[in-house]
C-alpha cells in the first residue's frame, strides 16, 4: 500500500503544483470559467490515475495478470511502478570510510 501512495503524490503534486503556479501568475482570486476548468481537470486526472493504480494493485495481489495488465495500460505503462525499499539503499557511512583525495 505504501507504493500506491508514493505513486500517488507523485502524480498529485506536480498537477496541484502547476495549477497554484498559473493561479499565482494571474495574481489575482478572481474564480472565473478557467479557473474552475483547471481545477476540474486536476481532480478528473487524479480521480482517473487513482481508480486505475487501486484496480492495478488488486490484480497484482489477486494475481490477476490480465486486471493488472489492462489497468497498467489504461495508465500508459503495462507494469507497475517499482520503488526500492529502504534496505536496497547505500550502506551507512563509518567514521573512517571517507577518503581525501590529494
């Protein structure tokens, strides 16, 4: 469950993100036509990508492969997305472990 919220927000911010950038370059509240269409589309777009990575997830964990295929690319990729865990990452650093270079 972890992957589908990073996923998530990974979509879910830039879209807010560019949607509070072009309202700040209005620079003004004014809550026109375009703004509410702009608005629209962003939650449209997340409402869409949600629906289709919860539908993904469920084929994987039900094995379904057909479910998860069709979902994968209704999102524009047949595989979910996969990030490394915690572990996979770099080993600590020790005191000792840092060169100089001369």
């Amino acid at each position: 469950m972890p992957a589908l919220f990073i996923s998530t927000m990974r979509t879910a911010v830039p879209l807010v993100a560019g949607w509070l950038l072009s309202l700040a370059v209005q620079a003004g509240l004014d809550i026109d036509s375009t703004t509410v269409t702009g608005a629209v589309t962003v939650a449209l777009a997340l409402a869409y990508y949600l629906a289709f990575r919860v539908l993904e997830l469920a084929g994987t964990r039900l094995r379904g492969t057909a479910l998860q295929n069709l979902a994968g690319v209704l999102l524009g990729w047949a595989r979910p997305p996969a990030y490394p865990s915690v572990n996979d990452g770099l080993p600590p650093l020790t005191g000792n472990s840092y060169t100089s270079v001369s």
